[in-house]
C-alpha cells in the first residue's frame, strides 16, 4: 500500500453531508485548497459528474466513486446542472506519534476511486457522520470527544485502508465472500471497532451472521484478515492507544473503557502489542495538541 499504515494515524476534523446547488455546473470551494495541510475524503452519494486530478484526466463523478482530495493540489470538478452532487465528507489529517504530518512528496493513492466494496465503505461513512451527529442534508461538525474522535478515526481509516489497498497493483485481489455473508460480516467487524470494550461470544456473532460457529470464524479470518478473537484484541488495544495519547485518565481508568476488569491483564496484552507498558507509551508517544490550520467544509 502507498500509506505506511503502520506509521500514520487518522486525525479528523470535519465531517459531514452536502449537496450542491442544482442548476449550476461548478461551486468554488469544493476543489482542494494547495495551500491547505489537510486531506478531505468525498463519497458521491447521488448525482453525476466529472473530476480531474493530479493526472489531468476527466473521471466520471456518479454514486459509489471516492474521490481523495490530498494536500498540496488544486482540482476540477464539476456536476451536470440537471443532476446535483450528494456527497459525504471527511477532512483528516495523517499524523505519526510525533505529531508529525505525512510529507506531500511521499507516494499517495490514487485520488479517484470506485471501490468494488462499496456497501461497506459507504455504511462505515455514514457511521462517521454519525458519531459527529450531523445527519442532516447539508451541515459539518468536528468530533467532540475523545471517544467521537476515536470511533470516528476507526472508521476513516477502515475506509482510507481498503481504498489504499484496493488501488494498490501490488495487492493480491480479495478473495470473494458469499452474500449475503459478507455484509452482515462488515457490520460485525464495524460493530466491534465502534464498541470493542463490549463482551462478544461467537455463538452470538455467529448467530446474527446466520451463519454457524465454524463457517463466521473462516470467513471473517477470509475477509478481515484476522481471526474474530484477534480483531477485538486489536480494537481494544487500539482504542486504549488513542485514550492513552490524548487523555490524562489514570491507567486503570482507561483499561476499564476498553472492557478490561483487570489492570495487570490489561498492562500485559498491551505490552505484548505494543512492546511497552502503558505509561511508558504514554511517555513516549502523547504529543501536545496540534494547532489546525481552518478546514475545508464540504
């Protein structure tokens, strides 16, 4: 993939739904600003369209297509008068644990995009938008709190990680999942990353999946690339990261929020995926606050 993931977390800032006034053909202000530090990630949701980027190629504009609008570029776009833009959108940043922006001359995705996973990449959006509570046709918000921020981030980076990976000609394809398996699987998994202090029993996730205990655990392992058991681990683990990075909460505060009883249990798992113990990640990984330069709205 063209992000080192691994490297990189998801700072967001706005976010929210819109749509462009019909009858017109180009609204100023949609575009990138070159001089703005931020990302902004667009998913057409209705209407029709064109966008050129970096390449200077005309690419349709229509529903299910992902447009990443990245730092440092001016774009075109325009809509057809008779059929006006519906988009969500996200403006983000890409931060290491220095607080340090993702440089504008390193390798980036392709800003246009029409990911064969579009259920799932548009239900974890519209889960965003969500979490900021601003479903309304055309308004923005920024999260709140520091668990807005942190299930806002998980779903931003789900959905910025499979656009990276599909657009990535050095990825193997994915191996396709039966329907209607595969969407109630994506609700499980985007469940868990939303809630991972929650208890879950297989039975109970395979049940909802309809799917037996056996067929749910091979088939998320094929789609997710991790077993049921190792993707709650890591979304707890992560969410104790974020709350650890950007909370004062004393250690046993933050291991109860994400469904740990026992602060010694907690301290271990952590320092087996992290290789630190909790304060000393804290120590060496909380930054000051980063200033943010005013954010593109829509």
């Amino acid at each position: 993939m063209q992000i080192e993931w691994e490297r990189y977390r998801v700072c967001p800032g706005f976010i929210g739904a819109a749509h462009w006034p019909a009858g017109v053909r180009a609204a100023p202000g949609w575009a990138a600003d070159p001089h703005t530090p931020d990302n902004n990630l667009v998913l057409i949701r209705g209407g029709r369209g064109r966008f050129r980027g970096k390449e200077r190629e005309w690419r349709p504009l229509r529903p299910g297509v992902f447009v990443w609008l990245q730092p440092g570029w001016a774009y075109d776009i325009e809509q057809d008068p008779a059929h006006p833009l519906e988009h969500y959108f996200a403006h983000f940043e890409l931060r290491d644990a220095a607080g340090r922006r993702r440089p504008w001359s390193a390798p980036w995705p392709p800003e246009w995009s029409a990911p064969v996973e579009r259920e799932f990449l548009e239900s974890a959006f519209r889960y965003a938008v969500h979490v900021c509570h601003v479903w309304q046709p055309t308004s923005h918000s920024e999260p709140r709190t520091p668990s807005e921020t942190a299930r806002t981030a998980a779903a931003l980076q789900a959905i910025l990680m499979e656009i990276d990976a599909a657009t990535d000609p050095a990825m193997p394809a994915a191996t396709p999942v039966p329907t209607p398996h595969a969407g109630k699987i994506r609700d499980v998994a985007m469940r868990i990353a939303a809630a991972p202090q929650e208890t879950y029993y297989l039975a109970d996730l395979a049940r909802t999946s309809g799917l037996s205990v056996g067929a749910f655990c091979r088939l998320f392992r094929q789609m997710i690339g991790e077993t049921p058991q190792q993707f709650v681990l890591g979304a707890r683990l992560q969410r104790a990261q974020q709350l650890l990075r950007d909370t004062a909460d004393p250690v046993g505060k933050v291991a109860e929020a994400v469904g740990y009883e026992k602060i010694y249990f907690f301290s271990r798992q952590f320092k087996q995926f992290t290789g630190q113990s909790p304060l000393a990640y804290r120590r060496t990984q909380q930054s000051p606050p980063a200033r943010r330069a005013p954010a593109r709205r829509g």
